[in-house]
C-alpha cells in the first residue's frame, strides 16, 4: 500500500493573499483526512510565503494521520520541527529564495551534516526522510546517515515522461531496487499528477508514501477536494 500524504502549502498561498484566514488551513487539513488522506504535508519556507511558522503548532493538535513537515534543515526549521514533533521530516535542500524543491541532497557531500541533523531528529521520535535525485550513490549515502527513508525528486520523471514513460522511471526502478535490498524507506514527490501516478507506482516497487500539492489542489478547482482525493487515492490502489 503507497500512502498518500497532501501537501497543502498551495492552500496557505491562497490564504495569504488576503488578509483573515480564508480559506481555513487547519480546516482544509482536517478535511483532506476526512475524505481519505492518509497524510498531511507541509514544507514552510524562511520567507512564509505560503506555510507559515506559526501554522504548525495548530496543525500538529488536529492531524491525526501522518503529519510530515519538509523542509531546509537550518536551525529554526529543526527548532520548529522540535518543538511540534511530526511523524516523519523531510530534510530538503532549499536555498532561501527557492520557488520550489528541485533537487535533491547530495549525501556524500554532507554526511556528517546530514549524519547528525537525522540523529537529532530521531531522538525526539521524528522519522526521516532524505529528499534525494535518483542515483545509486545518494541511495546509498542516505543509509549511511542513518535516515529512515528517501524521498526520490520525481521532477525529471515528470518532465520526461509524456515522451518516453520507460526513459523516465528506470532510474527510479533502479534505486528503488537497490532502497529495498539495503533496507531504507521509499517514499516520494514532485510533480507527480493523475496522468504519471498509477506508472510511477507500478514500476517502482516497495514505494511507501507520495506528497503530492500542486497538481492535486489543481486538480481540486475542477473536480472538488473530495473527488480529487479519491481520484488520486484510486491511482495508488
């Protein structure tokens, strides 16, 4: 069974383009599970474009799935992270002024950071999850850090699958194979619709979780939440 978490950040970035609280996040979040979430996700960013620090405390009391907070692990965000421990955290790459998360950690490069920022998380009860590029090599370094899962960019994927759905997934089969065989968690995101879902499920096997927000509050404005949901739900199962 794949889970499927929501990532409501495009929901907050509705409400912060007006003053109030409209639409209500927390709400929005209580109803995601409501009609078949299995997940909620967010990824707050220094700059609070979209979540917003202070949304966490409030999201942690009413999430009764699995709440996954994503994101850089500097000191604030591991100190908000610690002060509201989630079921799962997800160390991202973002510089500051990111648009979005479009690529994955090096984890040669920064083990030791990665190495401890996962120990400490850990130590609260926090899973973690390291958002990767699909190569063999960051797989590997993710165990070496002692994380409990990967989480695979599935922006190339995306991107590449229209024109050859094959080309696009081998990378994903092949680190998949290879997560399984070393024992560490698949999960991933980005990017990922109703028209890429149901192959990039297929094909990679052991696949744990995905986050999806973008294309699924798209989806939403035509179809509704509640059908989007399900719509998804049912290219997973």
């Amino acid at each position: 069974m794949t889970k499927l978490s929501v990532n409501i950040n495009k929901v907050a970035l509705i409400r912060n383009s007006r003053e109030g609280n409209l639409p209500d996040l927390v709400q929005v979040a209580k109803d995601c599970e409501a009609f078949g979430a299995e997940g909620i996700t967010v990824h707050p960013r220094p700059d609070e474009r979209h979540i917003r620090y202070s949304d966490i405390p409030a999201l942690r009391a009413v999430v009764t799935t699995e709440f996954n907070i994503e994101g850089n692990p500097t000191d604030q965000f591991l100190e908000l992270v610690l002060k509201n421990p989630p079921a799962q955290c997800t160390l991202v790459p973002d510089p500051p002024g990111a648009l979005t998360s479009s690529q994955g950690w090096n984890t040669l490069a920064h083990k030791a950071f990665l190495r401890d920022v996962t120990a400490r998380l850990q130590e609260h009860g926090v899973r973690v999850s390291v958002f990767i590029d699909a190569e063999e090599a960051h797989v590997e370094g993710a165990k070496a850090v002692g994380a409990d899962r990967v989480e695979f960019y599935t922006g190339n994927y995306a991107l590449q699958f229209p024109e050859s759905p094959e080309k696009a997934i081998a990378p994903h089969a092949r680190c998949a194979r290879l997560a399984n065989d070393i024992g560490i968690g698949i999960n991933a995101g980005h990017d990922l619709n109703l028209d890429n879902l149901r192959y990039y499920k297929e094909q990679v096997e052991g696949l744990l979780e995905v986050s999806i927000g973008h294309a699924l509050i798209s989806d939403a404005l035509y179809f509704g939440l509640q059908n989007t949901i399900q719509m998804y739900l049912r290219q997973l199962k």
